[in-house]
C-alpha cells in the first residue's frame, strides 16, 4: 500500500510471532490460501467490478484506487487469496476436517461494496465466505460477527435484507465509514459506541443486542470479522478494549455456535494496526478457538 501505510505486511508477521512466542503456533493446522475463483467473487461482486480491478493492478509502482486503498504488483494476487481463504475455511470446517478456523490475511475486506474499493479493502473477504456457505453449502441461516473499531459498511450493504444473514457489530461512531447508524436493515444488529468507550460498554453491548438476536436466529455457521483496532494501544481509533476482552467475545459467540452450529466458526482478519497489540489479541482470539 506504500511506505508508511498502516495496512502493511508487518501485520501478518506480528501475529506470526505472536503465535510463536504464545506457544500455540505449534498446536495450529497451517493452510495456504487459494486464490478465490471467479464464481466464488461474482456472488459477491458484479464482473464489471471483478475486471476492473484486475486491469488497475499496476506491474509496478502504487495506483489508488480511493485516496486509503492502494494496489502495488502484489495486490490482486494478495486480495484474490485473501477472499480464497474464507472460502476454503468454510470448506474445511464444513467438511468436519476443522471445527473452526483463522483467516490471517490483508488486505481485509468488510468496508467493499459490490461496486467499490474502499477502507483498504478491495475484495469482501466473509462476504465471499458467508455466501459460499449459503448458496455452495447450502446453509439456510449464517450470522457474521464484526468488532473491528470501524462499522462494516461493505458488508452490511450486500447482506441487508438477506434473511438468511444476521450481522451483529460493534464500532466506534462517529468515526470512519461515518454508517451503520441510519435506518440499518432488520437483519443488522449495530451498535455504535462512543470515543473512550472500553471493555464494560463493549460486553453490555454484546450481552444487551448480540447474545439475544444470536439466540433467536439460531445460526447454523458463525463468521467473524476479527478486527483488533479496537485496542487501547491502536492509535487509528479511540476505543479501549484491551486483550482479554477479544477472549472473552470469542467465548460468548463460541457458545452460541457450540448450541447452534455444531461449533462451526470462522474467523476473517480485518483491522488491528498497533502491531504487539494485534499479535496478542490475536493469540487471546485463538486460544479460545482452539481450547489452547
């Protein structure tokens, strides 16, 4: 994305470490992720959308496709994969092979609309996942669970109205995308949060509005929109979660899809930019995933 973009690959290498210096990395089942194939994206993004991402991919240097989100030569490919990886974790948790999994990928995805790029993201990544699972699986009911600090418009725009989708969020608002807050549909659960809001607002809102809507729609699947911007230590944001509160929503919704969807979950990486910060939430996200 360019010198000094916060989206970088030094991401994907904090949570490595992380991993490695947690003592779980061992205790991990490591996939590398396909690249997502053309009817897996069109059920998300229309082919006009498709292809014209394929021709900014630049061979050299940055092209921008939004003044936040930039491709360099490696973006198409990065994006392709990043959208293959849900869909090959649904196929494995699907298939009994996992009963759940982790996505570490960017770019992330939740703020692409059908049509447009945006927010550093290109391809929506738990939308290709969460229609893979409904209309390929077969799936009648899936819910998309998303606590990055900034509202998933993308996602909340191409599931509004699906009644085989509850998307239940949390983000900070005001605050970039500036959404999430007029009129959602009746299948989005949102509730905005305030600068400075911390751990104690962020579980009554998950125990006020998530826990019960999750309950009475019964999902047979559970997708997260895992991003860590929400952390104290992130300075991109002004929320205050810290690491446990990252374990301690991951065992709520656990628990609901433990009821509900034979424990099937899968677990998209979206935001998180204070590096150590990401790497350790991360490392609380997965030992409770994997019981570690």
């Amino acid at each position: 994305m360019g010198a000094y973009h916060p989206e970088c690959p030094a991401r994907l290498a904090a949570i490595d470490d992380a991993l490695i210096a947690g003592r779980i990395a061992d205790h991990l089942v490591h996939y590398e992720a396909p690249r997502a194939s053309d009817e897996q994206l069109l059920r998300v993004h229309p082919r006009p959308y498709i292809e014209a991402i394929q021709s900014a991919a630049p061979s050299h240097g940055i092209v921008h496709l939004d003044p936040d989100t930039a491709m360099s030569p490696g973006s198409l490919e990065a994006a392709l994969r990043a959208a293959g990886a849900g869909v090959l974790a649904t196929d494995l948790v699907i298939g009994g092979r996992h009963p759940n999994a982790f996505c570490a990928v960017r770019p992330p995805g939740h703020h692409a609309t059908r049509t447009r790029a945006m927010g550093f993201c290109i391809f929506n990544n738990v939308a290709v996942a969460a229609k893979h699972a409904l209309e390929h699986h077969g799936l009648e009911r899936v819910a998309i669970i998303d606590f990055d600090v900034h509202h998933g418009n993308g996602t909340e725009v191409i599931f509004a109205d699906d009644p085989r989708v509850l998307m239940a969020s949390t983000f900070q608002h005001p605050f970039y995308p500036y959404s999430g807050t007029e009129d959602p549909a009746p299948n989005m659960v949102n509730v905005p949060l305030p600068a400075g809001a911390g751990g104690d607002e962020f579980r009554h809102a998950v125990e006020r509005a998530w826990l019960p809507a999750l309950e009475a729609f019964a999902p047979q699947m559970v997708f997260f929109s895992a991003g860590f911007d929400a952390h104290v230590e992130d300075d991109m944001a002004m929320l205050r979660l810290v690491d446990a509160d990252y374990a301690w929503v991951t065992q709520q919704v656990k628990a609901v899809a433990g009821r509900h969807a034979r424990g099937r979950i899968v677990s998209m990486l979206e935001g998180g930019y204070a590096l150590e910060a990401l790497g350790r939430s991360v490392v609380q996200h997965l030992r409770v995933l994997g019981e570690l």
